[in-house]
C-alpha cells in the first residue's frame, strides 16, 4: 500500500511501489478515484476525477490494477452517466441532490434482469472469436442489443447459456482460448476508453446523416461516419443546434456527451426527450439516447474523462452495426481540462496557455469517427462525431477552433449577428462548408431530386450576391441598385427567412423532411426566377416586394407539415398561377408600347 | 481541533504562507495564524505535501514577522453556520457579522464550497417570474432558478436596474416574496451604501441578508464571499422553503482577486493573464443557482458585472456568457439618449425565456411578439444605419415606418421610470401598439390569427 506525499489542487503526488502509467487508485480516507499520469522514480503523479478537499499526505493509496474503463453492457439507454461512466441516478439514491465523494456503483445496473436469445449458431464446440454475437437481449422497444464477444478473447465454447432471464453478471458462455485455459463470459466487458476499439476496416459511405435542418441537410451536408464542429460565440445558439440533431438525426442511438456545460441544459433533454418521437421509428426519443453529464461546476479532471467514456461507448454500439451519433458540447471545455492539468504540472505552454499536444489529441479523438465493417465482419455500423467548439470571444483564431476546423470535414459556423437578430439556427452560409457535399449529393438526385444539387448552388450563389450588394446598399444608398439587383435582395431575405430559418419550437417546423426541404427551395426559387422575367418586362420592384405572396411564400414552413407535400404544391401552383397572370397584363403591355 | 500551535512559517508574501514541517495538513483546512499582538487571523491550505504547506490569509500578511507568528491547524473546512436569523444582518466574506451585533450561533454548519449537484436531481427551471421591466419580462423573461447576468459598464445603471429588479420581482399570481442574498464584493461605500438604503426604504430589509467585501477590503476574502453568501442561499431555499433571489456584484472584482492570488501563486496564465481554470472557478459559482427535485425553494441568480472599457469579448463577461443562462446586456448610447433602464436588446438573451412564457405562464402570443420585436428591431436599426449614410428623406416609405418604430420602440417600451412597474399584460398590449407602426406583411414571426387579434394598423396614417 503505498502512501500521498504532496496535494496540488486535481494532482496529487503518490509513493507507491509496482504502479504503472494510466492506473487507476483509490486515494484516502474517502476512497476518491484518480489515474495515474507519470511516473518518476519512486513517486507517481495522480490526477483525481473529484474534488481533493480534505485530503491530507500521508493517507493511504491503493492501485486498482485497471486502467480507466467503462462498463459496457445492456443498460445504457436512457440513463444519464457522470464523466467516469457512474450512473447519476444511481448517486442521487445513495447520497441525496449533492454527488458525493468517493463513492463505489457499479456503471451498469447489476440486479436487472433481461431475457437473454442466443444467436443461432450459439453451439458447443463452435469457435468464436471478438466481435461476433453471442445473443440478443431487447434493451427498449426499438433497440435490440447484441451482446458480444470481448475483442481480445478467442476460443471453442465449452458451455453456454438458454434462452432465458439473466443479470448481467450472470455467465453466458465459457470458452476455452489458445492457452487452454477457461474465460468465462458474460453480458457485459470492460474496455479501457483511451484505446479505440478494434474494427475490421474502414469503409466509406454515402448516407448523409439526416437532421431534419435545412440550412444542415441541404447546405452544409453531413454524413454518417463523418465528424464535424459546431463552433459559435456564447448565445448563438450552439445547443440549441446540437439538441435538434440529438432530437432529429436519423441515427439509431444517440449519445449526448455534456462536457463543463450547464446542468440545466441536459435536464431540459431529460425531461423532454422521453416526451418527443422518433420520427424515423414512431418511438420515444429516449429509447435511442442517453447522456455523459460532467456539468461546469463538476470536478475538471473527469471532464477530460468523458469525452473518452461517451466514445467508447458509442464505439461499443457502432461494433453491434448500429448508426450512433455523438453530439459532444463543448471540446472547448475538454480542451481547457487539458490546460488546466498541462498547467499545474509545469508543462511549456504554446498558444494561449495550451499544452503542445492539443492539436494532436484532437485530431486523435476525431479520428475515431468513422464508418466500419465491425470486427466479425457481420454487420457495418458507424461513429458520427459532432462537436460544439466554445470560441473565447467568437474568435474562430483561437487554438481548438483552427484546430478542430483542421481536422474536422463539416464545419456548422454559428455567427453572433445572425442570433443577435434572432435569425436561428444561426449557421452562417459564409463561414460554413462542408466536404461530404459531393458525396451526399449522389443521395439527394436518387432519393429526393436530381435537381438538388443545381438548386443548392443556385442558393448559395444568390445568398453571397446579396451579401455583396447589401455591402454596396451601406455605402450609397439602394439607389444605386438595378432592379434585378433588387430582386436578389428581395429573394435572399426570403430565402433567410423562409428558409434558412427554421424554429425549434414551432412543431411543425422543427423538423423538416428531405422532400420538403427541397420543394421549398424549390418553390422560392422558382419565385425568384418568375419575378426576374417580370422585372425584365418592367414590373416595379416595390410591387413585387408588397404581393401577399411575399409574407405567404415566408410562412410555408409552418403551414406545412412534412404529409402535406401536395398541398404545397397546390398553394404554389396558385401562386404562380396568379405571377402567370401578371407576366400576361406586363407582356401586353410591353407590346403596346412597342 | 489540534491545540497545537506551530512556529513554522519560512515566508510571507502578499496574502500566501510557505510554512516548512507539513503536519499533514488537509487540503482546504482551515488555519487561525496569530501574530505577535495576539491578533487572530484567518486562513486556508491550498497545497500541502510532506515538508511544506502553502497557506493563503484571507486578512493579508501585512504586519506579520517569520518569527513570532505561530499557527494552529483547525482540522475543518470553511464553515458557515446557518440559522433563520441570518435574515436582516450584514456578514463580511467569511460570515463574521459587519452589523456590531453578535455572531450567528447554531449547530448547523456547512461547507462554504459546497458539492455539485447532481444534475439528475435537478428540476427544469420554468416558472416566469415577473420584474415588472418590459425589456426584461417581454423580451428576455427571468424564470425561478435561472442564472441571468447584467452585463455593465462604469457609469451605467446597473445598481439602480438592479435595485428595481428586487423590488419588484414576483410571481404573477402568487404574492409571497422573494427572500434576498446580496453579495458584494470590492464595491465602494457608496454602493453598498445605495443598496443598504434601497432594500430599507423599500422595507425589504428583514428579508435581505447581506454579504459585504469593501474595496478597500483585503481581495482575498473576494474569492469566499460568493461562496460564504450561495451556502447561506442554499440554506434559505432547500431547508426553510424560501424563494431566493441572489443579488452578486460585482463580478469583475471577483475575478480581479483571482487572477491577483493566482499570479501570487505562480499559476500559468491564459487570457489576459487570467488563470486557466477561471471558467470553472466562475462555474462553481453559477452552477448553485436552480431549483432540484422535490424542494419547495429555488435559488435564482442575478450577477452583475462590469464589461472592462465596454468589451464583451473581455474573458470575464465572455465565461460568465457560456455558463449563465442568457445575459442582460446594458449599451452606453441608450444611457447617452437618457433611456433607463438601458437594456441593449440585440445582444441581450435568455435561453430559459422558451419554456418560462407563453398561454400557460403569461399569453399565448408572448413568444411570438417576442421573437417579432426582435426581427423588427434588427431591421429598424439598419434602416437608421442606412438613413445615417444617405439621409432619412431618401428612404423607402417603408423604411421609414422602421425608423419611426426604432424610436417609438426605444423611448416608450425600451424606456420606463424606475418607479414605473408594468405587468406582463401591459408589455405585451404595449409591444402590439408599437408593432402596429409596422405593416402587417413585414411581420412574418407572429401568426395571421394573433396579427387578426391584436395588429391594428392604419393604412392611411
């Protein structure tokens, strides 16, 4: 047993004899949990994932012989785990709406019970090998849990369960491995989070991660598999994006990691989530999803933590073939854990007072998104990582956000005019890009449109000109503009509000389906082209601007719903029946004068 | 309690002790140094090792020699002890009383620092709470449990805003009142001053307990006060039941102690030569603001901070932006028009406002007209931009309606007395007079029914 010499904030200095780095120790009187990060000499260095209030050198330590690992088994879903995979409702049982210190739950929960179907070619004397399906058990109505073989075990078994009523600590299969000895398997394995877990390769598909957001969806594509960041001032509204994705992605499970935010934003999601459905399943949202909370005010050293704990375990579903999304809020702050700790161990800063290996800890984080064939090579599933990025003072210069855009495929810009104006979601169509948009293109003309493409560009084109005539419009006046020039300005503010905006809390607006998406694009834009025609044979751009059409044509979106397609399509052929009409009195009477 | 006192002090520097021998001394143990008068003063451990322990002195080490200073270990972390007759009295940072009346005697203490909640336990915040202020109740609602800044600048009138936010805030149907915790740290006399004489003259005071660090105090009792003050609110509101409404200012003082003590400490510096746990330091303090499960009480938070030379970007309003649930920014060219309170409304927010108004809180239309004031004002503001470049007489007829809209907006709902309370019936009937300037097409936020109900507009004024 070995013993504390030295308590610095988080780091605390141990003597112990036969440690090794990445350990993990029981410290004190209170047991507090904590992982060791260097070794010198006879002493260890131990970063502590609660609060050291209290602790005094001399008291005892006890290395755990593990390195820091999740659980991961049925029981997941739904629940809400702290940075070191805890589960917090659990706490709340044991030690009040305070968390404790130093306190032992297991992760997964031990006395449940879950009826247990072997797979099919379950059998006596059949290898099995990482990776491959030992059984089923149904963790909620819409997920089917597959439980799996350890990655690193190998070997004939020997015995195995029957269909039946098991806890997870129950045994469910043994088998005997390559060094004739017995492993006994049950429905759960530990995997250390630092080491990403082992796949079969790498593929790369074309399914675009759906979010139901146009200015996401139809601008700024993403697929799954793909990583992307949500950089964004404070009040541009960087949660509100990630909670619509984590509402509305058509993904099958849904991690929200929580990392040093606030506590009341994840139980706006507790309490919502179970309400709200799936619009691809029809089942409550909280099925699919579950939640790491490490709150701002909860201990810093557990918020480097979780970020490794909500990928592991959404790797462990993606190794099950399942499409998972991990929306993490914010890097930033995970990012500042690390500072925090390079800075109370001495370490040289480089910019702003980060650590040298910022960038590549990001990078090797985001690295673990991806689509792969999983180890047993049955199934496919993806990791499609999507992070916040807390920019000090919105300025997209500083270290993690030009980092992360470095890295990252799909970049969702958040910009403070837009939100100050209340124009939500704030994505900027100037800072924003994305790579994946050729590849999700292929998507669009099969499922939606072959148009899409063409349209999109159309858009974009028209919403940068307007961005440029309005530069010139501040500097002398709308005066200067031509009248088609006018008209661009006309159909941006239209495309800005109609479209580009879209309401979280508007029920029919909050999410849009794909064939919406793009026949309002393409109603607007048809819109745009007839207005130039009647400009050209000279209608006056105040008399367009002033049609009831205008505010209609804005308000599509909330009339609407995703069903109701058709009458879209009837309320614009009236509409451009009667432009039809108008263009017929302006011919006329252009052939008059003529 | 050890009776020890030890000799052991090596050096003494700004408000830190290097003490030599460690005595295993716990991290965060409170130590009572005495100097050669006798004098008792306060400290904490904040690292400690085998052969060294590192006191900070919450009085400073002025005056203290290496040689006849002597320290005693109290084996405790700082406590506040908690008892209803806390309300009505004025404590220092450490909860000694500033009134000249006696200590706060009871048997139940707690740790100043708290513990986390645990976010499972915690209750959505969503019950408006009514300040009487249009540009607050209308635009950016204040609910039970948020966290919800002001965002200031020297010269401006926070500490008036403030006052009148005490004064007046209220449930709309329920008439019990908000039990007070202000804390003030490094404020001038006349600050305190003013507030001490608002919550008397508005016989508030027997529901206030006051927290009071001078500027002229020692800095360092500016990093336990908001603490000292949260324990004393969190007391109020889970063991007596009371609604809290905490009054912080100013933060920026705060702040500036921190990064004083840090530098002292040799802590490597990030923005500004604030410390790099500055975030969670602020969080800490925040993050105790809310309403839990099962608990009568709630503590709602109002911290007011001065932005440094105006800037928002500066780190101190930028971390409190990404932990407080919304800020109420005040702009220095509505206080040059004389509009009081000054609320900057575009950048101003609050993220809780979305779940706290509408038919069953205040009026169905709320959100809504909300959301339409902004759009026109943000509008209304680039017509006043452009008018200032190519003149008012060159703009569009509608263009002008904006630029009317913008001053009507500005000096009859932005503007309202410090004496004038308007109910959220009458902000919203005000915000549809107003919007009534506009036509009805440019308001593409508010539902054709609501703009049936309530948009009276004039085609021929």
């Amino acid at each position: 047993m070995g013993s504390i010499v030295e308590v610095n904030g988080p780091l605390v200095t141990i003597r112990q004899d036969n440690i090794r780095n990445g350990e993990q120790v029981r410290l004190g009187k209170l047991g507090l949990v904590g992982e060791v990060i260097s070794l010198h000499q006879d002493t260890a260095l131990v970063q502590v994932y609660e609060s050291t209030e209290s602790l005094r050198p001399g008291e005892n330590v006890i290395g755990l012989g593990k390195q820091l690992s999740v659980e991961l088994g049925p029981g997941m879903l739904g629940q809400i785990f702290d940075g070191v995979q805890r589960p917090l409702n659990r706490i709340l049982e044991m030690s009040g709406e305070q968390i404790a210190r130093g306190l032992e739950v297991p992760s997964l929960d031990r006395e449940k019970t879950w009826h247990f179907v072997p797979a099919d070619k379950l059998a006596v004397g059949q290898q099995v090998c990482g990776g491959e399906i030992l059984g089923t058990v149904q963790e909620t109505e819409t997920i089917q849990h597959r439980i799996l073989v350890p990655p690193n075990t190998c070997g004939d078994i020997v015995e195995h369960a029957c269909e039946g009523d098991y806890k997870i600590e129950d045994i469910i299969a043994s088998v005997r491995n390559k060094n004739d000895q017995i492993e006994h398997l049950k429905m759960y394995h530990d995997w250390p989070v630092r080491t990403p877990r082992p796949y079969h390769s790498r593929t790369h598909s074309a399914m675009p991660l759906l979010t139901g957001q146009r200015i996401l969806d139809t601008f700024f594509p993403l697929l799954k598999g793909g990583k992307a960041a949500v950089p964004g001032p404070f009040g541009a509204g960087k949660t509100m994006v990630q909670q619509q994705i984590a509402r509305w992605a058509n993904a099958d499970i849904v991690l929200y990691v929580g990392c040093g935010e606030r506590g009341n934003e994840l139980v706006d999601i507790l309490e919502t989530f179970p309400e709200l459905t799936d619009p691809h399943s029809g089942r409550s949202l909280m099925e699919r999803t579950f939640l790491v909370a490490n709150t701002s005010n909860m201990p810093v050293v557990a918020r480097e933590a979780s970020i490794y704990v909500g990928v592991t375990m959404a790797e462990y579903y993606r190794d099950q073939g399942y499409d998972v999304v991990m929306v993490a809020d914010s890097t930033s702050r995970w990012a500042e854990a690390l500072r925090e700790v390079a800075g109370r161990l001495g370490q040289m800063p480089v910019e702003e007072g980060y650590p040298a290996y910022l960038a590549s800890r990001l990078a090797a984080f985001y690295e673990r998104a991806g689509n792969v064939n999983t180890m047993a090579k049955q199934s496919s599933g993806s990791v499609t990582l999507i992070g916040a990025v807390s920019p000090p003072g919105g300025d997209f210069s500083e270290p993690v956000t030009s980092h992360t855009k470095e890295i990252i495929r799909t970049f969702w810009a958040l910009s403070k005019p837009l939100a100050d104006a209340r124009h939500y979601p704030a994505v900027s169509w100037t800072e924003s890009f994305s790579d994946y948009q050729d590849r999700a293109q292929s998507w669009w003309a099969e499922n939606v449109d072959h148009k899409w493409a063409k349209h999109r560009q159309y858009a974009l084109s028209l919403l940068t000109q307007a961005d440029e005539l309005e530069r010139i419009v501040n500097l002398v006046g709308p005066e200067a503009l031509s009248s088609s020039q006018r008209w661009v300005l006309e159909t941006a503010s239209i495309l800005k509000e109609g479209l580009l905006q879209q309401s979280a809390l508007d029920e029919i607006d909050s999410y849009c389906s794909p064939a919406k998406q793009f026949k309002m694009m393409d109603i607007m834009l048809r819109f745009h082209e007839t207005g130039k025609e009647l400009i050209k044979l000279g209608a006056p751009v105040e008399q367009l601007a002033q049609l009831p059409e205008n505010g209609k044509i804005r308000r599509i979106k909330s009339v609407f719903t995703n069903d109701q397609l058709s009458d879209m399509e009837n309320f614009a052929e009236e509409l451009f029946e009667h432009l039809d009409c108008m263009r017929a009195e302006y011919a006329g009477a252009k052939e008059v004068q003529a | 309690m050890r009776q020890v006192e030890y000799k052991q002090v090596t050096s003494a520097r700004g408000s830190l002790l290097f003490l030599k021998g460690g005595n295993n001394a716990a991290l965060g143990e409170r130590v009572a140094i005495r100097d050669k008068d006798g004098q008792i003063r306060n400290g904490q451990v904040i690292r400690t090792s085998e052969d060294m322990v590192l006191v900070q002195v919450f009085e400073s080490t002025a005056n203290l020699d290496l040689e006849n200073t002597w320290i005693r270990y109290l084996d405790q972390p700082f406590e506040l002890p908690l008892s209803p007759d806390m309300l009505g009295r004025n404590f220092n940072g450490i909860g000694k009383p500033r009134d000249n009346r006696p200590p706060i005697v009871s048997s139940l203490v707690r740790n100043v620092n708290g513990a986390p909640i645990n976010p499972s336990a915690r209750a959505y915040p969503k019950e408006f709470i009514q300040t009487g202020v249009s540009s607050i109740d209308g635009l950016n609602s204040l609910v039970r449990g948020q966290k919800l800044p002001v965002f200031s600048a020297s010269g401006l009138p926070h500490n008036r805003l403030a006052a009148q936010i005490v004064r007046q805030a209220k449930l709309p149907d329920d008439s019990s009142n908000f039990v007070i915790v202000f804390a003030a740290m490094g404020v001038s006399h006349s600050d305190a001053h003013f507030f001490e004489t608002e919550f008397e003259s508005s016989g508030v005071l027997r529901n206030v307990v006051m927290f009071t660090n001078l500027a002229n105090d020692p800095p360092m009792e500016r990093l336990i006060l908001p603490r000292t003050a949260l324990t004393a609110a969190e007391y109020l509101a889970y063991d007596l039941d009371h609604h809290v409404l905490v009054v912080i200012t100013d933060m920026t003082n705060y702040a500036e102690a921190l990064r004083e003590i840090a530098t002292e400490k040799g802590d490597v510096p990030s923005r500004k030569g604030y410390p790099g746990y500055l975030y969670s330091d602020l969080a800490e303090i925040y993050e105790r603001a809310g309403r839990v499960k099962d608990r009568h009480g709630s503590i709602t938070m109002i911290p007011i901070l001065s932005m440094p030379s105006d800037d928002i970007t500066h780190p101190i309003p930028d971390l409190t932006g990404y932990i407080t649930e919304g800020q109420i920014v005040l702009s220095r060219e509505l206080h040059s028009k004389s509009v009081y309170p000054p609320v900057n409304v575009p950048p101003s927010l609050s993220r809780l406002m979305k779940d706290g108004v509408g038919k069953e809180f205040t009026r169905e239309d709320h959100p809504h007209v909300a959301s339409q004031l902004y759009a026109s004002y943000t509008r209304a503001l680039e017509a006043r931009n452009l008018a200032s470049i190519i003149g008012a007489e060159e703009l569009s007829g509608r263009d002008r309606r904006f630029l009317e809209f913008a001053d009507a907006f500005e000096n009859r709902f932005i503007m309202q007395g410090e004496d004038t309370e308007r109910n959220i019936i009458e902000t919203l009937d005000l915000a549809w007079e107003l919007l009534s300037l506009l036509p009805p097409e440019s308001l593409s936020r508010v539902s054709e029914a609501e703009i049936q109900k309530y948009h009276s507009w004039d085609e021929t004024r």
